[in-house]
C-alpha cells in the first residue's frame, strides 16, 4: 500500500511539475506558432501556410516593429527584458536589431482599432444617417472621421478626424469610452470617394 502511495504521490508532482513549467513559459516564451507569426510580421504579410496574419497571435510581449532611417529593426515590445530580448533575436535570428519598449501590445491596439470600427458603424447610423440634427456634437465627430489605423512606431490607433478640436476629441472619448492607445491627427478632406 505504501509503495502504490508513493508511485501517486511521485506521478502527481511531476504532473505538477510539468503544469508549472508550462505556465511558466506561456508568460515570456513565445509558442512555435507565434514566433512563425512574429518572422512572418518583419519577413512577409503571411505565414509560411500562406494564411494572413492575426494581430491576437503574437505573444503578449510584442508591439510590432518599423526599419529606422538605417534600416535596422526597431522592435517594439511590452516587456524589454533582457529575456524577451533575446527570445526575439533568437526568433528573427539578427544582429541589427534594437528593441524599445511599448505601453500596449499589438494585440491590445488591435482591439482598440476592431473596437472603433464596430462601434463607429453602430454610431454613424444613430447619430448620422438617422439625424437630421447637423449641429450634435456626435454628428460633427462622426461625420469628420476620415478613418483610423494602427501606427506602430508612435504605439498608438491614430484616429483622422477633419478640422481636429477639443470639442471632438472629447466628444470622441464619450462615444468610445473603452478606446485605449489613441491618439488624433488633423485628417483634412477625404477627395475622389
């Protein structure tokens, strides 16, 4: 009896063992799959399975990355460690590579741009193509967003809004208030649509 005791005792510590280590490297370590993701980001728009790249399959860690003005990597990440750092260079397998560090993920700014377009559609209908109150402050947003987008190297969704103002940018914070990592730029008019 004691030795069926102990052969349980020993089978559910390395069971244990093999959950914690799994946790482990499910917070810094990339899975196969996403350092696929992460060389297919800097080498082609693709994975090798020719399937298109999902902002939510990086790890949690990455932020993106753009070429500098030499045309080395800049990487962006969450978490700047030196772990992290190596576990990237290892991934894209470069020297000229230099790292900075970013407040929200790629998949976190990818939320916030799926976020914005649900919701902007929603609101165009409600407060534009259903209102004849041209004077709303909803509708003089809404109808003077040009479009929004990631921009990786500023680390933000950029919302293009013509004729930026206090007045719209607040507006804007009301109507999407779950909006995170944004920032405006001045879009002017939209021609040929």
């Amino acid at each position: 009896m004691k030795k069926i005791t102990y052969i349980a005792m020993f089978v559910s510590a390395m069971i244990m063992i093999g959950a914690c280590s799994r946790i482990e490297n499910s917070n810094t370590g990339a899975t196969d799959e996403q350092k696929e993701m992460i060389r297919s980001y800097f080498y082609g728009e693709t994975t090798a399975s020719g399937e298109t790249i999902e902002n939510e399959a990086f790890p949690n860690y990455f932020a993106g990355g753009y070429q500098d003005e030499n045309g080395a990597w800049v990487i962006c990440l969450t978490d700047n460690s030196k772990s992290v750092q190596e576990e990237v260079r290892d991934i894209l397998e470069g020297e000229n590579l230099h790292f900075v560090e970013a407040g929200y993920s790629l998949e976190e700014l990818s939320h916030t741009d799926a976020y914005i377009h649900e919701t902007y559609e929603t609101l165009y209908e409600q407060y534009v193509t259903s209102s004849s109150d041209v004077s709303a402050p909803e509708y003089i947003l809404l109808a003077s967003m040009n479009g929004w987008g990631i921009d990786v190297k500023a680390n933000r969704v950029v919302i293009s809004v013509r004729d930026i103002t206090n007045e719209k940018k607040e507006t804007f914070k009301t109507l999407f208030p779950d909006a995170k990592g944004i920032d405006f730029e001045n879009g002017g008019n939209i021609s040929g649509v």
